[in-house]
C-alpha cells in the first residue's frame, strides 16, 4: 500500500471518528444524566457537549489507528483467500 493511500485511512478514520463522536455525544450524555438522575432532575441542553473534547481526543486517534491498520490488513486477507 503506497503512503498516499495510507495516509488516505487514517485522514478517513479520524474524519469518521470525530462525526460519530459529534453525533452521538449528545445521546449518551441523555442517556447517562437520565440513568443517574434521581427525583425526576432533568438534562440540561445548554451542558450536552460538556466533556466532548476529552472524548474526541480519545476517539480521534483511536479511530484513525483503526483505519490505518484494517485496510490494509484486509488487503492482505484478500490476497491470500483468493490465492
């Protein structure tokens, strides 16, 4: 696999990683604040993204690893299966 292409999946990775993360944050905030939430409290709109830049520094790079390595391990897979 040339570098281009490489650096192709990981820029893809951390593009995917950083949208599921922006898209998602907000629910799982709900869904945390309402399981914990005693006495019927309420979420608060204004706080759903309260904590989203540690999560995405974390998700970011994992998702770009992630991408770099399975492309072209899949390729390889390819490879040999239909050797």
């Amino acid at each position: 696999m040339k570098p281009e292409e490489l650096m192709g999946h990981v820029t893809a990775g951390a593009f995917a990683g950083a949208a599921v993360e922006l898209a998602l944050y907000p629910l799982n905030t709900i869904k945390t604040r309402l399981q914990a939430a005693r006495g019927g409290s309420s979420v608060n709109l204004k706080h759903l993204y309260k904590g989203f830049g540690g999560n995405i520094l974390g998700a970011v790079p994992a998702c770009a690893v992630f991408f770099a390595v399975y492309e072209p391990v899949k390729l390889q897979l390819s490879v040999a299966v239909s050797q």
